[in-house]
C-alpha cells in the first residue's frame, strides 16, 4: 500500500512525470500553472502514487476535492496547502 506523501518522499513538492516517459522534481510553484481542478488521476501523477491510492485517499477524505456531477477533482490550492504544510 502507498502511503501518504511526506516532506520527506516528496522533497517539498511533487514529481511530474514527462511525455518523454521520465519524471522530474518540481517545486510548489509549479502548481500555479495547473488548473483550479485536478482529476485524481493527474494529481495521483504529481504526488508521485498509483492511481489506486490516489481514490483510495478521496474515499478515506485525506485529498481535497469537490466532486460535480460523477467527476472528482482534487482543489490546487488545497492540495499545495496540504504538501506545503507536511
């Protein structure tokens, strides 16, 4: 089982998986070029787990999100709040 990020496994911050199919280490500020809403697979990319755990966190209400119709999104500004307070 994943387990929750820390400062510790994430560096303060998050992992951003590149198209090219490698993965490099991204500061908080990075977040400002995401959108408001996340889909829980996307911010399961940045934090670096499995899509899995990432809707096993929604469930056990440890990311903040805010669901619209049968869609989940993780909030940005929650989320960095969250890492940078970790």
């Amino acid at each position: 089982m994943d387990t929750w990020p820390t400062t510790a496994n994430v560096s303060l911050r998050c992992i951003r998986l590149e198209p090219s199919g490698g993965a490099r280490w991204v500061g908080v500020k990075d977040f400002d070029g995401l959108p408001v809403l996340i889909s829980v697979p996307r911010a399961a990319q940045l934090l670096g787990i499995s899509r899995a755990s990432a809707y096993r966190y929604v469930e056990l209400g440890l990311l903040p999100v805010k669901r619209f119709g049968g869609r989940i999104y993780v909030v940005r500004d929650r989320l960095r709040s969250m890492i940078e307070s970790a």
